[in-house]
C-alpha cells in the first residue's frame, strides 16, 4: 500500500519551536513541508526554504514578500494575518503546526481548528486569550507540543475523563526559586534569561522566571483536559525530568521523564499515534537520585493566582496573556524592572472586568485595548 504524504505548516518556523519542528521532519519519508510562515528572520528563512522547498510561504511584512518572490519564483508568497490565514486552511494541509510566540499566533490556530485541521499546539497563548471560542470538539483536534500537555496526553491516552483526581504539572521553578524577596527586587536581564534546564526562546523564559508561564499552562490545561482549576495542581520539580503527572481516582500516579529537549513532545505530536524511531540516548536512570518536588510559593511567585481567576472568568484571559506580552517585551527592553511585569498584569487585569468577547473580531479588538492600556501604563512607572 502506497501511503499518501503528510502535508505540514509551520507557523513560526525560525523560531525555536519551528526550528526543532524542522530538525524531527528533515529525514522523514512520510511527512513533507507545505508551507512555512516567519516574522522577521528572513536570512534564516531563505535557508529553510532552499532545504524543504516549501510551495506557499508567508512573511510579516510585504516588501519582504515581494523581494522573496523575486527570489523564488516557483513558490507563492503571501504577507500579514491575510497571508496566515490562507496558510492555516490551505485545502491539502493534513497538520498545521501553531509555533508563533504570543497572541499573533491565535489567527493561524483559529482558522485552522474552524476549517477542521489537526492543530499541534506550541503557542499555548492561543488557548489562554481565545481557549473559549473553541467547542470541546474542536480542541480535541489540537495536540500538544507543550511538554508538560504532551506528558499528561500521553498518560491519558484511552483514560476516560471520569478516572482523573488531578492533573500535577510540574515546573522547574526558574532561575529565582532560591531567591528571597530583597533579591528578587533587583533581578536583571540576564539572570532571567538564564534558565537552569531548558533551552527557549527569549519570550517564554521570561515566563518562566516569573512563573507565568505556568499560570498560562494551567489554563492551557483547563481547555486541553477540560478539568476545572480544582483538579489541576502544580509541584515544583526543579530537575525537568518528569514532564508532568497524572492522579488517578485511586490515587495511584504516573509519570512521564524524558529528556529535557522539545524535539520529543513535537516528535509525539507530528508522529502520534505513532512513536517515530529517534536515535536519543537512553535515559540514566541510575543518575536520577536527586528528583524532588516542592510545593509552589504562591507569595513569592503571585502571577500564579491569575490562572484560578481566568479560568473562573475565560474572558480575562486575553488581558492577562497581553498585559504580559506588553511587559515582558518592556522588561527585554530595558523598560521596566522585573517586578513591574506582575504589576502591570495584576493593573491590567483589574482594570478590564468583563469584557464582551463572541468573535475573533471581538477578541482581536479586546486585544488591542489591552496593549495601548498597558503601553501607557508602563511609560506612567516610568516618569
Ligand atoms: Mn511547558
């Protein structure tokens, strides 16, 4: 039987997701490239289109496209969120992969999961800011690529929803666990951009040193599993290796470890159901005699209370996902300090009670609002 090729688009592939995504598909035979999308890295661009000689390709910005349609003429270019939604429900693409970073990557996602595409999901702020225009249906045509969903999809697979106490995320705790309150007022730059284990990209280690990122995972578990915030607790586990848990009714938990390295979780996503053969080094077990767990510092690390909040109201989620967005780019600027980033969320969210969000449309408007607020009120701890 001659198996029919498996058409991918990468959304964000200079990024570090896509990257990764690129380097588990180069020697495949199953699985092809049809499209690429990239923002702002053309040089790297040029170089992953001369390799996987993609047939549409869409950029950011319009004279990028048309110097790169001078460059390529066998491919067609497109640009902006027009160029990302023809990319996301192109007709023959069987898995789209959402790997822009932040809120920009809802579009792709949205028109995919509406025109019925198989999502794997890295931009986990599309489920956060937009989770609640999605059906439960819907999502079920997402797989995670974050590592912590990947884990617990991978625990639950053919478990009925009924069996599950709790869902434990873990977390490395970033680079500040051991931090007092006197030291955490003068973190710096690059202390923040210095996780312990993994290796990501500028926006999302950030997040992890203010542990938004966790919030935002919990609420991306929320959508994925559909478990309200009761069944979804978070352990400290600053070694990395267990990915995340799962405990089960009769208290009995699994686990899932694996090498910290992306290229696993967006291997179980391309491949599932399939495992595809990667010639990694087996796991040391015998090295593991350090694994603990901690319970999160909810004072220390406050951020984490907006994940209840959100899922109890969805609709605040897209000001906490852009309120942090707007922060952390001000924190990487030199702008704020790093205390100001969970100063501007906690103002934003106050400041936006209930919005009135039934469309993308809304959302992207909504969206808007949020990050002219925040702007202002970052130039305001300024002066
Ligand atoms: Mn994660």
């Amino acid at each position: 039987m001659v198996k029919k090729d498996i058409n991918i688009v990468i959304f964000g592939s200079t990024g570090t997701i896509g990257i990764n995504s690129l380097n588990v598909i180069r020697n495949s035979k199953t699985h092809k490239i049809l499209a690429l999308s990239a923002g702002k890295n053309i040089e790297l661009l040029i170089k992953q289109i001369t390799e996987f000689k993609p047939k549409y390709v869409s950029v950011s910005n319009k004279i990028d496209k048309i110097e790169l349609q001078k460059k390529f003429n066998e491919i067609k270019f497109f640009d902006g969120d027009e160029g990302l939604k023809t990319l996301a429900t192109l007709n023959n693409a069987d898995l789209i992969i959402s790997a822009i970073v932040g809120f920009a990557g809802f579009i792709p996602t949205y028109y995919a999961i509406k025109n019925n595409k198989k999502v794997a999901l890295a931009n986990k702020e599309s489920l956060v800011a937009g989770g609640f225009l999605f059906s439960k249906k819907e999502i079920k045509n997402m797989i995670p690529i974050d590592s912590e969903h990947s884990a617990i999809a991978q625990i639950l697979q053919n478990r009925d929803k009924k069996t599950i106490k709790r869902l434990i995320i873990t977390a490395s705790g970033g680079p500040f666990l051991n931090y007092s309150k006197k030291e955490m007022e003068n973190i710096t730059k690059k202390d923040a951009l210095n996780h312990p284990n993994w290796s990501m990209g500028d926006k999302i280690t950030i997040d992890s040193s203010t542990m938004v990122n966790k919030t935002l995972e919990i609420i991306e578990a929320h959508y994925f599993f559909d478990l309200p915030y009761e069944q979804i607790s978070v352990v400290i586990h600053p070694q990395s290796m267990i990915h995340s848990m799962v405990e089960f009714t009769d208290s009995s938990i699994m686990a899932q470890l694996a090498y910290p390295d992306m290229k696993i979780p967006i291997s179980q996503a391309i491949y599932y159901p399939e495992i595809e053969n990667f010639s990694y080094e087996s796991m040391d077990l015998t090295k593991l005699v350090n694994i603990s767990f901690i319970p999160p510092n909810f004072e220390k690390f406050p951020s984490l209370n907006f994940a209840k909040l959100v899922i109890e109201n969805p609709k605040l989620g897209v000001v906490l996902n852009r309120a942090n967005e707007v922060a952390v780019e001000a924190f990487l600027n030199d702008k704020i300090k790093w205390n100001d980033i969970y100063k501007t969320i906690k103002t934003a969210i106050e400041n936006y009670n209930l919005a009135n969000i039934n469309s993308i449309e809304d959302l992207k408007k909504v969206d808007n609002e949020v990050k002219i607020f925040t702007q202002n009120l970052i130039d305001s701890f300024q002066k």
